[in-house]
C-alpha cells in the first residue's frame, strides 16, 4: 500500500483524543502521515507524539457543559456535525492542497 495521508478530526475532551493519538501511532509506523483536527489546547501533546495538528475551533470545556446541560451524553447532534464539518472544511482544502475531496471526507457534502 503506497503512502497515505490520514485526518482524523476530533472534538471534545481529552479523552476523545487519546485514541486518535493511538491511531496516528500505529499509522506512522506503516509508514503513513497523520495529521489530527481538535482544538489548539491538545496540539503540544499531540505533536509530542509525532503526530501533526490543525486547530478546530471551539472550547472544549464550553462544549463539555453545553453537552451536560442538555443532557446529550457524548452524541454529537447532525446539526452541530455539519457546523463543525463547515468549521474545518478550509482545514481539510489546505491540507488536501485545494483539490476537492483530495482528503477523502465528507466535506464536500455541506
């Protein structure tokens, strides 16, 4: 299998995290790039691993408490997952380079 570039897009706590950090590990030793989308306050631990970031936008900790008060027990709702897709979609042109679809995700859809 020739080389790829892997992103995995992620919101929420550190925890949400961790297991794309697991991913990206064993990706890279198949050779492979890996570049994780989360928020800016996980980017020194990720990047400690070898492993590239992007900023989505957004407060984890205003996102945790929104998710509490309205009792959504860690389901992203669609609508908030197609504000986030519209949030990072300029993430996905500039590591695909600009072409369409390049990164392989759904962005295009929105």
């Amino acid at each position: 299998m020739p080389s790829r570039h892997f992103v995995c897009l992620t919101i929420g706590s550190r925890g949400d995290v961790q297991p794309y950090i697991a991913l990206g590990q064993g990706l890279q030793k198949e050779g492979h790039r890996v570049t994780i989308v989360t928020h800016e306050e996980y980017k020194p631990w990720i990047t400690g691993f070898g492993i590239g970031h992007r900023t989505a936008g957004g407060d984890p900790g205003a996102l945790m408490k929104l998710s509490v008060e309205h009792n959504v027990s860690g389901v992203i709702p669609s609508m908030l997952r197609r504000l986030m897709i519209l949030g990072v979609k300029d993430v996905f042109a500039s590591i695909s380079q600009g072409e369409p679809n390049k990164c392989g995700c759904p962005c295009s859809q929105y």
